[in-house]
C-alpha cells in the first residue's frame, strides 16, 4: 500500500527528531523544501551556504 502524504511528512518528522532536531527545525525544512521545490535543491543550497561560511571564516589549523 503506498504512503499517503501525511504519513510521509510524520515519518520525515519522526527522523529529523531521531537525529535530534526540534520540530522547528522539521518545519523549517519543510518550508525550505516547499520554496525551494525538492529536497535535492534543499540539499544543494546548504552546500552552497556552508561554502560561503568556510570562505568567510576559515578554520585556522
């Protein structure tokens, strides 16, 4: 039987909270996959932004 939607969305929430995320963050992510249309550009945009982070504060060895 498939998933519907909203099992779907609480298996997503049910994992993101096993990774000790709070619910915000779960709602966070889910707005972000709703701007940004997938999760794969989700994804890609936090690579992007960490990138930026690194170059604008490296880490000193």
């Amino acid at each position: 039987m498939p998933l519907t939607a909203e099992q779907t969305v609480d298996d997503l929430a049910n994992a993101i909270a096993g990774l000790g995320m709070e619910l915000t963050d779960v709602e966070i992510l889910a707005e972000a996959v709703e701007e940004l249309g997938s999760v794969k550009a989700v994804e890609a945009e936090m690579q992007r932004l960490a990138g930026v982070i690194l170059r604008a504060f490296p880490v000193k060895h």
